[in-house]
C-alpha cells in the first residue's frame, strides 16, 4: 500500500529552489521603478515624458516562455502543472482549431479584467477563405490544384459551420474580443476547444479565437511571467501556423515538450526546424510521458544519450538542458498537500523510485550531491522532483533572470542614467549666477555640428543595411544553390533507378540548417556593428558638449543605446513547399511526366520558396531591424540635442531667467539638484551581476 509521504518525497524538489537570481532581479526592477517615479518629479520639463515612457515599460515587463511540441506530447497538461491549476486548460483539443492560450503570472491585467479572448479580424477570416492560409498560398505557388482546391473545400466547411454555430453573432465578433473578471476551464473551453457541431458550449468560440489571455496570481514565479501554451507542430494543415510563430519569434524562453516514447521520431522535423531558428541560451527540452517508460531507470540516460547525439548530428549544442519526467506526475506534485490519488500512474512513480535508489546504493552514489539541473547526471541521478516540475521550473528562473531579465533591465537603467544626468548638467548650469558657456561659442558651427551628427547616424544606419542585406542573402542564396544542384543531381538519380517515386526526399534539413547559419551570422554581427555606430555617435554628442561648456568638469561620460537583437524569421521555421515531398509531391510524382519535367517544377518549387525566404529576409527582417535602430538613434540624439539646446540658451540673462521662472524658485532648485545626485548615485550603484551575493544588500538597501 503506497503511503502518502513516500509519493511527496519522490515528487518534492530536488533541493530547496534557489530563487537568489530572480529576487534580486525582482527587487532591482522595483528599485529601478521607485527610483524613475523620483526622476520623473527631478528632471526638466522637457524630459518628463520620457521618464514617464520607461517606468511605463518598466512596469509592463514580463518574460515570456513558449511551450511546443507534437500533438499529445501533454504540453497543455505540463502549462497546467506550471501555473500550478490541474485541468484550467483543456488537453484533449483538436490542433486543427487550438488556440494560443497565454497565461500571465503577476503581470498587469488589462482593466482589471482576468481572462480575455480576441477575435481573428476579418482581413485575416476572409484570406483564409481565399488561399487556404500559408498552406494554401504554397499550394497555390507550386500548382497543386487539386491539393489547394481539397484546402479550400475545408476550410470554407470549417467557416460554414463556425457561420451557422454562431449565427448572427458571427459578423459582430470579428476584429473584436471578449472579457471576463473571472475564468473556468468551461469559460476556456468555449474558446479554445472545438466541440461537436450539436453541442451548444464547448468550442463555440474556437474557431473564430486568435488569441487567449488568462490573468492569475502565482507566487511560485517571482519575476512577470508569461506561459503560451501553442497548437502541436504536426498539425496537418496548420491553418494557424503564422500566429504560432509569429509568438515563438517573440518569445523569451522556448520549452520544447517531447513523448520519451517517440523523442526526436520523424514527426518531429518540425521541432527540429523550430530549434534551428531560436538561439541556445532560449531553448529547454523537456522530454514528458516517463511514467508510460517500461524501466525508466534504466532507459531514460539511453533516451537521454540519443537525444544529445542526434542534436550534435544536426549542429545543434548537445548540452542543452533536458528534463525528463511526467506532466501527470508533475499535476500529482502541485497537488500533493492534498489528496493523492494512487493509480497506475503513481505506482509507476513507486516503482521508478525503487528501481533509481536501489541503483544508486549498489554504485554507492553521494547521496548529498545534487545533479546540475537538466544535465545528463540529472537524468541518471536524480532521487525526488521525478515529476521534472520543479527541475524546469529552476532552470526557466535562472534563464529569466540571467539571460532575459539581467540584460533588459540593465539597460533600462542606462537610459534612466542618461536622462538624469541630462538634466543634472542642464539644471546645475541653469542654477550658477555665472553662466559655463563658451563666451566664443559659434552657434553656426554648433548647429552644423548637430547637424552633420545626424546625417552621419542616418548614413551609418543606410550602410549597415546594405553590409546586412548583402551578406545574409548572399549565404542565404548560395545554400539554395547548393541545395538546388545537389537534390536535382538525387532526382534524376532516383527516376533512373525506377524506384516509386513516392520514396524520394530531399534533405532540407541540410538546406534550413544552412539558411540558419545564414542567420546566425546576422544576428552576431548586427548588434555589434550597430553598438559601434551607438559609440560613434555617443562621441560626437560628447564633443558637442565640450563646444557648449567652458569647463571641462561640467562633462559626462554618455550612456549609448545598446542594440536589440534581430528577431528570429518566421521563414525559418514554418513549413516550406519543398518540406512536402512525402505529401503534395507523391501525388504529384503519380501524374505521366517525363523525367525532365519533374526535375524541372522541383526547380521551379524551389526557385520559389528562395525568392519568398530572401525576399522576407530583406523586406521584413533587415529592414525592421534597421528601422528600429534609426528608432533608438532618433530617441537618443532628440534627447540630447534638447539639452544641448537648451544649453545653448542660457547665456543670455532673459533666458536664464524665463528658466528659473519655469524651474522654480532657488530652494526648490537645489533640492532638485540634490534628488538628482541622489538619483544618479543611486543607478549607478543599483544593478549588479545578479546572484545570491546581491540579494542582502538589496534589501536592506546596502
């Protein structure tokens, strides 16, 4: 008889979690909050706005984490463990119709209201009708008639159906949304779970719901933190594919939910290309259904092994982290200070726990050594927490706060550093009965000089897109001319040989790796050449400064912007025409043609698919990404070229005194100028290395 102590001690975390990380995030986030509603009373005029802007972003913050896999991988039952409420989410929904269903862990709620759900618009209902999706503009593209027409046939039964379920409701719910102050998972289901055409609840929304939201409070997450549960990746039509990845090129944080029954299978190609087009530190495998494993003990380090080496095979880093354990284990674990319910499941859990500690005590194991979390000790050596919940919870804090939260946050401080000493400098210069300006100060140099400093920012960022463009789509191109000769060379063979041509496929796993690298190499260098032309210009502003001001002294070091990173392409990860040969292409091979005329609509196909993926490449990603750094460029000169302006005005006694007019009285002004130093000491001592060592001073203010 399993006693309920024993099935908490198996569930229960490895070690106390450590939430040194994330606090010290989360009291630097507060602190920095506090610090810009002081400057926002401090800082000139003129800059208030912009304060108010950053404490507005500062607040909205939240770390998003998306989790994926195949259909019935148990990614929806795993989020329910996550938020910590069995069964809030539906698990048993047809991924034709499944919705991304968000959850949000301590973040703002939009008008106090705790579940909302949008509505596609109807440019979006009616291109579906249209092409069928981007499935259908493929089919469409590559001339499959009778597949786009079988596609259009469904999805217009689909819409009829949704039509005639919501009657005429149905014209007044598009381009719009619908709120709740509270949620069930039978208000969920309405939403995001499709019903039988005679039910009157379950599912009625679904087909019509783009996008659902769900406000919850969990103090299990200390930083803002929002959980996407997404539609499985093998989903035939895929009718919903761009707004899948159109989240994940968002995401902070991607947990890529796998079956230990069929871990890295054929059907998994989609993950695989998915995990190609996010960077290392942004990925987490948790391998799921252990409790379905005949001897766990025995065949998770195997499943394990295999996983790392076929990583390794396709150029992905073979020591990502990798979970195992059990999503209805993991329900059982947010559940054990109550009832536990003994079935086959937790006698599964019992016989792993034996098998696991008599094998350990024969190796005669340390039984105070801890597996690193997600490493292949952890796998072989792990004692308790053998649902994995609380095993991916530590490893999801430690990325929010290391590599998604430390970076934000610290340069949001840069920029708030930027502005109060902005203002310090304007207000000490405002404030002196004798006035710092250069008495020689030639203001048509000085505005020349602002003006060359952004004509030379504006051209700097029209070159970098050019060098960007150029050499991303040279690669890029040149993998789809390797893949191009190489797969029509395989053909031809493989017409030859007078094999079914259905056996036929061409290796674009090797294509979409390469396109990858392709992007990789952006993505390293663009922020980097784009940090340089901050610098530069960071330089001039310096030197315009010292044109304005006589003493040198009055000077500052300028915090510069620091480049974003570029987002990850859709492109590289949704499914391509040519990814369909075991599909659209069999049927196509059963048509009379000769063998010429095979090989040349694959061309075609091909030809195709590069012309979307460069021209993408160039039109959407490079050119966004462009765009925002002229963004952040405008942002910073504007500020700084205020100030200098403002500067420059002072000189003259009438000036000077319409700015003490606006400023305040003399009191009022050295106390702001006496906030102000507070403020700049104050960031400039805030924001360390996160880790376990901050946690003391931060609180007590140290």
């Amino acid at each position: 008889m399993l006693k309920k102590t024993e099935v908490v001690e198996w569930l229960k975390p490895q070690s106390s979690a450590d939430l040194s990380n994330p606090e010290a995030i989360r009291i630097c986030q507060n602190r920095l909050i506090d610090t810009l509603t002081r400057l926002e009373k401090l800082v000139a005029p003129e800059a208030v706005e912009r304060v108010v802007k950053l404490k507005n972003e500062l607040t909205d913050f939240s770390v998003r984490i998306s989790l994926i896999g195949q259909v019935k991988a148990g990614k929806t039952a795993l989020t329910n463990a996550m938020i910590g409420v069995p069964n809030l989410l539906p698990s048993d929904v047809n991924p034709w119709t499944s919705v991304i269903t968000s959850v949000h862990m301590n973040t703002a709620q939009p008008m106090g209201k705790n579940a909302v759900f949008s509505f596609f618009t109807t440019e979006e209902w009616d291109k579906m009708v249209d092409v069928g999706g981007h499935l259908g503009e493929m089919a469409e593209r590559a001339n499959y008639k009778e597949e786009l027409d079988e596609l259009r046939a469904q999805v217009s039964a689909m819409q009829d159906r949704t039509k005639k379920r919501l009657g005429r409701n149905f014209n007044m719910l598009l381009d719009r949304y619908h709120s709740f102050l509270g949620y069930s998972p039978e208000l969920i289901k309405k939403y995001v779970c499709l019903g039988e055409e005679d039910q009157n609840d379950e599912g009625r929304y679904a087909d019509i719901t783009k996008s659902a939201q769900i406000y919850i409070k969990n103090d299990d997450y200390v930083l803002p933190t929002v959980l996407c549960d997404t539609p499985g990746v093998n989903d035939p039509f895929l009718l919903r594919e761009a707004v899948t990845l159109e989240n994940l090129s968002s995401t902070d944080i991607c947990v890529v939910v796998l079956s230990a029954h069929q871990a890295f299978t054929s059907v998994d190609v989609g993950l695989l290309r998915i995990l190609m087009a996010l960077k290392h530190e942004q990925l987490v495998l948790f391998v799921n259904r252990v409790d379905e494993l005949q001897d766990p003990d025995t065949q998770i380090p195997e499943i394990d092994s295999y996983i790392r080496k076929l990583l390794e095979e396709q150029n992905l880093p073979k020591d990502l982290p990798i979970v195992f354990g059990s999503a209805a284990w993991a329900e059982a674990a947010t559940a054990a200070d109550g009832d536990v319910a003994v079935d086959d499941s937790t006698h599964a859990l019992a016989h792993f726990a034996t098998a696991r500690e008599m094998r350990l005590a024969d190796e005669k194991a340390d039984l105070t050594v801890v597996p690193a979390a997600g490493s292949s000790d952890s796998a072989a050596n792990k004692r308790n927490d053998l649902s994995g919940l609380y095993e991916l919870q530590s490893i999801l804090q430690e990325k929010s706060a290391v590599n998604v939260s430390h970076p934000y946050l610290n340069k949001m401080r840069g920029q708030a550093l930027d502005l109060s000493r902005q203002s310090l400098l304007y207000l000490e210069e405002a404030s002196t009965s004798k006035s710092s300006l250069r008495t020689d100060l030639d203001f048509g140099k000085f505005f020349d000089n602002l003006d060359t400093t952004l004509k030379e920012a504006d051209d700097a960022c029209t070159d970098i897109a050019k060098e960007l463009s150029e050499k991303v789509l040279f690669m890029m191109s040149g993998a789809f001319r390797e893949f191009l000769l190489k797969e029509k060379i395989s053909l031809k063979n493989h017409i030859a040989s007078k094999r079914p041509m259905s056996d036929w496929q061409p290796d674009t796993e090797k294509l979409r790796r390469e396109l990858n690298l392709a992007h990789d190499e952006f993505v390293a260098l663009a922020p980097s050449r784009v940090n340089d032309i901050f610098a530069h210009t960071s330089s001039q502003i310096e030197y315009i400064y010292g044109m304005v001001l006589e003493q040198k002294t009055k000077l500052f070091s300028i915090h510069p912007p620091q480049s974003q990173s570029p987002k990850t392409p859709t492109s590289l990860m949704r499914t391509m025409a040519i990814d369909m040969s075991s599909g659209w292409f069999s049927s196509w091979f059963k048509s009379k043609f000769d063998q010429a005329s095979y090989i040349k609509k694959f061309e075609n196909i091909t030809k195709a698919e590069m012309q979307t993926t460069l021209s993408e490449m160039q039109d959407v990603y490079v050119t966004a990404f462009v765009k925002q750094v002229r963004g952040q460029l405008h942002e910073f000169l504007s500020e700084h070229i205020r100030t200098l302006q403002n500067l420059s005005l002072l000189g003259g006694e009438n000036q000077r005194a319409e700015v003490l007019r606006k400023l305040g009285v003399d009191t009022e002004i050295r106390q702001r100028l006496a906030g102000l130093e507070s403020v700049v000491t104050d960031l400039e001592k805030l924001f360390q290395r996160p880790g376990s060592s901050n946690v003391k001073q931060l609180k007590t203010g140290t």
